[in-house]
C-alpha cells in the first residue's frame, strides 16, 4: 500500500511539475504578446522553449503530461475546424467559379504540380539513399509481435472515397469523402447558377457568410499556435532519448538532408524560377506552415494555419487557396510518399542484404507517384506508401517495423515538407491564373497581414 501511495504521490508532483512550467511558459508567451512581438517570433520563442524543457524533464525523469496536456488540446481544437473547413471552403471556391472549364483548367495544374513533385521528392530520396547507405552493417531483431499493415485493394481504394453517407463521414473525420461531396455541390452550383442566378444567389451568400464566419474561428484557435508549439515540441523531445537517436542515426540523417535538399533546391527553385518572387521571403512568411506542420505532424491539424498563411501572407486569392490547400492536405505528399519510401526502401534491402537493380529504382518512383494517389484519405499515409513501394519491389515488410522507433521524428520534417509542397503549389497555381497580388507579396508587413499578433 506504501508503495502504491508513493507511486501515486511521484506520478502527482511530477504532473505538477509539467503544470506550473506550462503556466510559466504561457506567461511569457503572454506578456510578449501584450509587447506586440510577432506572431512568428513568438512561435520560435515557443519551440525553443519547448526543446529546453523536454531536455530538462528528459533528465530529471519527470513525466511531461502536464506539459502535453495542452498540447492535446490544441491539436484537438485545431481539428475540430478541419471537417467544416474542407467543406464549406471547398464550397465556397468552386462555387464562386464562373465556369467548369475553369475548374478543371486548375484542377489539372493543382494535380500536376503534386504529382510532379512528389516525384521529384522520391528521386532525391533515392539518390540520397544510396549515399549514405542507411542500414549498412546494421543487425537488428524485428520486433515481437510485427504485423505489416494491410494494404487496401484499388476497389476499395476507390470505394472509401465514394461519399456513401456524407454525415456519417464527417463524424467519422474522413476528409476525402466530405471533399468529394463538397464538390458536387459545387457543380451543381455553376450548373444552375450558369442558367439562373437568381435561383443559387441565397446559397452563395449562405455560403459566403459560413466562410467569414469559420475565419473568425480560425482566428481564435491559430492564436493559440505558440502556446501549442511550445507543449507539443517538449513532449516530443522527452519522449526519445540519445540511444534511439544513435541506433538509426543514419535513418535520420540521410532522411533530413533529403527532406531538406527537396525543401531548399526543388521548392525554392520553382518558387523562383516560376512564380519569379524571392525565395527566401517566401520561406520567412510561410513559417507559421512549417512550424505548426512540424510539431502537430498533421497536413489536417495544418491546413487552418496554411489556409492564413496562403491568402494573408503570401496574398493568393481566396478561390485558389481554398481549392488547393484542403485538397493538398489529402493528396499532396511530397515527403510521406515521396521521400520517405525511397529511404526505407533502400535501408530494407541494406539490412537484408538485397541488391536493387536500375528497373528497381524506376519501379520505386513510378510507384511512389501512383500510390500517393491511392492513400488519399487513408490514415497513415506515410506506412501505406511505403508498404506498397516493398511490396513492388519484393522486400521484406520488416523493413518498415525496424525504422518504427524513429519515423516521429522523421515524421515531424515529412510533414513540413507536405505542407510546403501545398503552400508552393497554391503560389504557382495563383500566379500561372493571375491570381496573386505580387505587389501586396513584395511589400505587406507579415505579422500585420496575419493578424495574430494578440492573444
């Protein structure tokens, strides 16, 4: 009984621990709010605040619950927005078209830039890979009790994306579906709205109203973003230790310098090659994305933040952000599909001592540019992908349990990564349409423009 109250009593102090820093940091976090620092700068005050009490809670061997606890409840609040988000924007940018031809006309820009740079990622992946020879000389146990995920036939692919019960599927927190439907509504819109616009004007303004409102919202819970930041990274930090990090280093490393290599030289390129605006401002006022990618490591708990970032910051018009970013979140992955399989691949047939061939490499890429089509709306889609990627090239699926004890930390730059890659995309799609302010781009004051410099 001692024993029980004393475990109880530790479990207790060192929650308490985890809840009296939370409070500390919010403070701060508070008191420069009030001083009108930056939205930016507060997050990175955030994040760094969040690494040194993990290391220090890591150390002391407290539990960071009472730290985590608030981060939960950011990450929930900041889902709560993603079903009514996806549908009522989605809504409201097809429907504001004028035309379906012009729908498709972006609809087929939108899936080519995806589906071209998730490609792109998995070839960097690859040639990375193979530099650094992850998993040479490692022997490693698979773990008890691995079981490889299974992976959905393309009828039933298919057949999850059919919205069958729309409500039933935004209870369920199926995005693609509700997407789906969102667009047929929309259709429907423009049809009737083509022949008689007096007929679809109350739902346009219905429409319209439900946005501003959402914005509102949004507004609200992205406030809370340095707070979030700062209780998701500490967690995060505790949670893996020194010895994790050096038994897969190499898994780590060459995934990194891939992610960061696709981020710097394939994103910055096109960013200045084709939208022709200076690629670091860009990265600088897309920072918020990345932050908050990073640490939630969801492109859904993301896609309210980008959808900020996109039409305040980098100054796409509404429409253009609305069709691309929802649809990015779900289809759109660049470093999950792209990346990531490649590295794994490569590290799976090191450890089990498997040579791959040229026609290897080439099946590897066309295959992470097909199936990164077939996750949509799949959770998981980063073990998905790389799951199909094995199974095409006939490795062992224990490849994918072995790197399981670091894939959240890689996780957390894949994600980055896939919500860049939407960002990147709305910014090409807007200025090939017309449909980015380059002047408001060049000269607008970020945190001003963001609006999010209270709390």
């Amino acid at each position: 009984m001692d024993d029980v109250q004393n475990n109880l009593l530790s479990a207790v102090q060192t929650n308490w621990y985890g809840f009296v820093t939370s409070i500390f940091v919010f403070f701060i976090l508070f008191a420069l709010a009030k001083k009108r620092v930056g939205f930016g700068t507060r997050v990175i005050i955030g994040l760094g605040l969040g690494l040194l009490a993990g290391i220090l809670f890591q150390n002391l061997d407290y539990d960071t619950k009472g730290i985590t606890t608030f981060g939960s409840i950011y990450v929930s609040l900041i889902k709560m927005l993603v079903i009514p988000l996806v549908f009522v924007l989605v809504l409201n940018s097809i429907s504001s078209l004028t035309s379906l031809e012009y729908l498709r006309k972006i609809g087929f820009k939108t899936f080519a830039w995806f589906l071209g740079t998730t490609g792109i990622a998995s070839i960097i992946g690859l040639l990375v890979a193979l530099a650094f020879n992850p998993g040479s000389g490692i022997q490693q146990a698979v773990p008890e009790g691995f079981e490889a995920r299974e992976i959905p036939t393309f009828s039933q692919v298919i057949l999850d994306l059919v919205p069958a019960n729309p409500i039933n599927e935004a209870a369920n927190g199926k995005v693609v579906p509700v997407l789906i439907f969102a667009i047929f509504l929309a259709v429907a819109i423009i049809k009737i709205g083509s022949k008689n616009a007096e007929a679809v004007k109350p739902v346009r303004d219905l429409i319209q109203s439900l946005t501003q409102v959402l914005h509102q919202v949004v507004k609200f819970v992205i406030r809370l973003t340095p707070y979030g930041v700062f209780a998701l990274i500490a967690g995060i930090t505790a949670r893996y230790g020194w010895e994790t990090l050096q038994e897969l280093g190499s898994v780590i490393l060459a995934s990194y310098t891939a992610l960061i290599i696709h981020f710097v030289l394939v994103f910055g390129g096109l960013v200045l090659l084709v939208a022709k605006v200076n690629p670091l401002r860009f990265f600088r006022k897309i920072y918020p994305t990345i932050a908050v990618a990073f640490t939630t490591r969801s492109s859904y708990a993301t896609l309210p933040v980008n959808l900020e970032v996109i039409t305040k910051r980098l100054h796409v018009s509404p429409r253009i952000a609305s069709f691309v970013a929802p649809l990015g979140a779900s289809v759109n992955f660049n470093g999950c599909g792209g990346v990531w399989p490649a590295i794994v691949a490569v590290f799976t047939a090191q450890v089990f001592g498997i040579d791959l061939t040229a026609t290897d490499y080439i099946v590897l890429v066309l295959v992470s540019i097909i199936s990164s089509i077939g996750v949509a709306g799949v959770p998981g889609p980063a073990v998905i992908s790389t799951t199909v990627v094995l199974t095409a090239l006939g490795l062992p699926l224990e490849g994918i349990a072995i790197v399981a004890g670091v894939e959240a930390l890689i996780d957390m730059g894949r994600t980055a990564v896939n919500a860049t890659g939407t960002t990147v995309t709305s910014l090409l799609v807007a200025s090939s349409e017309g449909e980015f302010d380059r002047e408001a781009f060049n000269n607008g004051d970020d945190d001003e423009e963001i609006a999010l410099s209270a709390v």
